[in-house]
C-alpha cells in the first residue's frame, strides 16, 4: 500500500498519519504544499519555506507572500533601526516605517535627513564646506554630505580631507609640502608641513641657519664650518654656510667644504685666511699647517724628483700615490713595491690587476682566486681555441660559460633529454633520437662505444656530421 511504509507495512508513509500496528488506518496529512511532512500519530502538519498555520498555508512571522498562490514565503528583512516591528504587509512586503525612514524595509531616511544606523537626523551639513546645490540634503542611508574638493573626513564637511588645508568658499587647499617633508600630510588650518630635524618653512623647504640639506633624507645637517669660515658682522653667521651644497663662506685662499685648508702655494688656515708660503729650493713644497719648505708626499731626493719605494705617479705638487699592492695577490717580498710610473706590483700567477687585486683568466673568488677547473668539453670557447690550457669562468661565484646543452658548475653535465658530452660538438652534447618516437626524453651514451666525427658503418644515428651509438632509456 502507498500509505504505509517498512517491512510489515507497520508504519505510515511520509504525508499520512495513523497507527496501523494498533489498526488506526493511514490517512492522508491535511497540509498545504509548503508543509515537509506531518505527525505520524495526529497529523498535525510540521510548516516548511518559511510557512505558518495549521494547514502551512500562509507566511511565518517576519514573512511575505502567498503559499496558496504558489508565491513563497521570503524574509521581511525590515531595518532593525527604522522599523516598527520585524513583520511586513503579505502582499507587497512593505514593512511599517518610522515616521523619519522611508522605504520597502525603512533602510532609508526621509529627505533632509540621513544615517539610518543613528536614527535619521537632520542634515547638518556645514556651509562653507558643502556644495551650495546640496546643502539641505545628505546621503539618506550614511548622512554624508556633499563636499566641495578637497572637503572631507566627517559627514557634514566640515573639516579639510587629509592632505589638504584652509577650508574656504572654494573647500581645501591642497597641502603644498616639498620633498624634504616627513610625508605629505599638512595641518588642516594652517597648513604647516611636518618637517624634518632642523627644517624650516611651512612647506619644508629651508634648513634652520647653520644646517645644510643632506642628500638622502628629510632632515638638515650642521654647516660645522671650520676655522677658516670668513669673519661677518653677526655671531650667528660664523656657521651659516650654502643650504644646497653646505659650502662654508671661506676667508681668503681658504677651501674646502667645511674651510679648513688652505690653497696650495698658502699655509696657515685662520679666520683670517691663508698666508702666502716662501718660494722653495729644489722642487719642495710648503707645509700647509707650518709654512716650511718639505718635500711632497711620498717623494725623495735632493730636488724631491723621486718617488719612495712603495709609491708611484710622481707629480711635482701633489707627491706619489701608494702602492697599496694586495698582501694576498702579491709575490712575498715585494708586497710594498710597484712601478713607478704605471704603479704596477709584482702579482702571483693567480691574481692579476694593478694592484694584484683581482683573480687571473682561470680563477675565481679574490681574495683565494681558485683554479675554475671548467670541463673543457661542456665550456663554451668564445675567442678561445682548443690549444688554450687556461680556460675563464665567472670571476666572482667560478660558473663556467657552458655550450647550449650543457649545464653544471664545471659545464660537466648534458641537460635532460641530450647525452653525450663531446669537446668537438658545439653545443656539446646531443639531442636524444629514442625510436620508436616518444618512447623516452631520456638517454645515454652507449657503453663501450665513442663519438667520432665523419660516417662510420654500422647501427648509428646522425646529427650534425657527429655519429654516436645511443642507449634509449625504455623505462624513463
């Protein structure tokens, strides 16, 4: 039978009620289309789809629409804030307003009125800072007013967005701070930038007197000029020096940023300026600091025409450099001599450079500068020929320059899918020929057997004039 269910026929089926193990017939539920199923024993209907009533033939509470009809029943969803209570009309879904909301379910506020979630009040829109056209109106679900450019932050516009200033007839000015600012922010009134240490300006655009811009960050340095800074009227000037480039105002034959040495051919910084040295015998300079006649750095000899042993590029005013050969790369024992004249020193067979500074064609790694050791099978020549022993590699990190199909520190490995590593081939190895066609990617040279340039008789596949006899590998 239909209306029961289980082994024995002892229970109802879904939609009937009864009890036919104690012989109480099943009998169909008394329910709408919306009802999921009713008591077994008494047949009340148990409502689903948002459906009420002994039948489930109309809309649960906080509902709308028609079950009768076939129209389902969906949420009211009234506005908790603007609402009346969480039910709505059947027909339409109207939920019941409070006087100062407006909509299907009040999420709205009335004209000249707005934030739903505080209530609704009236618009409060600031008159300068709002737009003259919209001024009795807000936004009816935020209260957000219209603002002029720039305007902003608050719903009623009455305060500058940030980065902007001076709220006016026209809104907010747009902050105006320079590079040298912390950000780009300014204040809301006056608009005064945030500057750096010892940074001036509304805008941030000068340094404090005695301070100089530095060239990476936002803040000023101290001028710290030094003694031959040129004497002004005023104390405070005594430090000033250019903004831009922090040249102190030096006192007569004075240089140098800060002023603290003198002209050649002067001696004697002071406030004053530098004093004009006596002519010197025999190729000799005057001392800066004392004003005696001395040799230039570095130099000998009875007109001081030579360069000392560990020095080099003799001039006549400056002195000679020094060599500063390399202790690792120089030869043991002439670690602090080089060439007069091209300053060269005496460099082990590894290191190379004018000051034996750097790793020879064939090593890597200064200050160690080990032998690369490439694989001159698998290494790119270049400008190379085969008779070179020194073959070059990467003379920071030892990676040797490898032909196409090879890879590997030491150029010593053919990549997948190409076997066969050959000096004479160049892109030195060759591409797997694993018959029959995509049986593998993967191969080896064939043990016992060898390339050899030219054609040979015998099983063999050929690529570029280059025979070789190749292992497929089935199982890769």
């Amino acid at each position: 039978m239909l209306s029961t269910r289980g082994r024995y026929c002892e229970v109802c089926a879904e939609m009937y009620y009864g009890d036919p193990l104690n012989g109480v017939p099943c009998r169909p539920c008394n329910c709408g289309p919306a009802a999921i199923g009713c008591n077994s024993t008494n047949g009340a209907c148990i409502c689903g789809f948002n459906t009420a009533g002994p039948q489930c033939d109309a809309c649960a509470e906080g509902t709308h629409g028609d079950p009768t009809r076939g129209q389902p029943c969906r949420p009211c969803n009234c506005h908790p804030k603007g609402s009346i209570s969480p039910s709505c009309r059947l027909e339409d879904g109207q939920c019941n307003c409070l006087s100062t909301y407006e909509g299907v379910r009040c999420d709205r506020c009335i004209s000249g009125r707005g934030n739903t979630e505080a209530g609704c009040p009236p618009c409060q829109c600031d008159p300068i800072g709002t737009r003259p056209e919209y001024l009795t109106s807000c936004d009816p679900v935020s209260g957000q007013c219209s603002c002029k450019p720039g305007v902003g932050g608050t719903l009623d516009c009455s305060t500058c967005q940030v980065g902007y200033y001076n709220l006016g007839p026209n809104g907010c000015t747009e902050c105006k701070c320079t590079s040298r600012a912390i950000d780009r922010t300014c204040n809301p009134i006056t608009g005064q930038c945030k500057c750096g240490e010892n940074v001036i300006g509304d805008t941030c655009d000068k340094c404090l007197p005695g301070f100089y811009w530095n060239n990476t960050g936002s803040n000023c340095l101290p001028c710290n000029c030094g003694i031959g800074t040129e004497l002004t009227r005023t104390l405070t000037q005594l430090t000033e020096c250019d903004m831009n480039t922090g040249q102190c105002k030096c006192a007569s034959h004075v240089v140098g940023r800060d002023c603290t040495e003198c002209e050649l051919g002067y001696y004697g910084v002071s406030e004053n300026g530098c004093k004009p040295c006596l002519p010197c015998p025999n190729g000799q300079v005057c001392d800066q600091i004392t004003g005696k006649c001395i040799c230039p750095p570095n130099t000998e000899g009875d007109r001081c025409d030579r360069c000392v042993v560990g020095s080099w590029d003799y001039n006549p005013v400056i002195g000679c450099k020094n060599c500063n050969c390399s202790m690792d790369g120089s030869v043991i024992g002439l670690e602090d001599q080089c060439d007069l004249t091209t300053g060269q020193c005496t460099c082990k067979p590894e290191f190379s450079g004018r000051a034996c500074n750097e790793c020879s064609k064939g090593y890597y790694g200064y200050p160690s500068c080990r032998k690369c050791n490439c694989d001159m099978r698998g290494t790119a020549w270049g400008n190379l020929s085969i008779s070179d022993t020194v073959v070059p590699c990467n003379p920071i990190d030892g990676q040797c320059n490898c032909k196409e199909n090879v890879e590997g520190d030491q150029c010593d490995q053919c990549k997948p899918g190409t076997f066969g590593l050959n000096i004479d081939y160049p892109l030195g190895c060759y591409t797997c020929f694993c018959f029959p066609t995509g049986t593998s990617s993967r191969c080896s040279l064939l043990t016992g057997y060898r390339s050899v340039p030219g054609k040979v008789k015998g099983v063999e596949v050929s690529n570029e004039n280059y025979n070789v006899y190749v292992l497929c590998n089935l199982l890769m």
